[in-house]
C-alpha cells in the first residue's frame, strides 16, 4: 500500500467517523472502500471541480512550484 494523506472538511470528517465506528473499522479501511467502488468499480466519475470552481487555475504566476512550497510562498508575503 501507498501512504497518502487527505485533507476534508469537518462535516465529510465526522460522516466518516461515524460510518467507521458504526462498522466497526477504521477510517482509513472506509476510505478504501469509498474509493475502490468509485474509481476501480467504474461508478461514473464525480462533476469535474473545475467546472464548479471556474476560477481554479485562472492565476498565474512566474513560480512554478506553489503546489509544492506554497508555505514558504506564504511566509514571505506574510513574515
């Protein structure tokens, strides 16, 4: 397995937690699943965040690796 890390809001959190402990697993076993049956089961593929969020990636920028540093971006703006 691949270790990864997500971030989520309070509410999809304590969805979560609850269904992990209603059956009795952990919430990383009910993120499996979730996933499993949405991407490798072939359910159709949520709306594209793009199209609800138009604006993402209408910024431009001469750094090229925001994604990767962007709390150093940050700091600098803000230290």
């Amino acid at each position: 397995m691949v270790r990864t890390q997500l971030q989520i809001d309070e509410n999809t959190y304590e969805a979560l937690r609850e269904t992990a402990h209603k059956q009795k697993r952990s919430m990383s076993a009910v993120v499996r699943e979730i996933l499993r049956e949405r991407l490798v089961k072939g359910e159709e593929p949520l709306e594209p965040i793009t199209r609800k969020y138009s604006f993402i990636g209408s910024g431009s920028s001469k750094e090229h690796d925001i994604s990767v540093r962007h709390d150093d971006y940050l700091a600098e703006d803000f230290g």
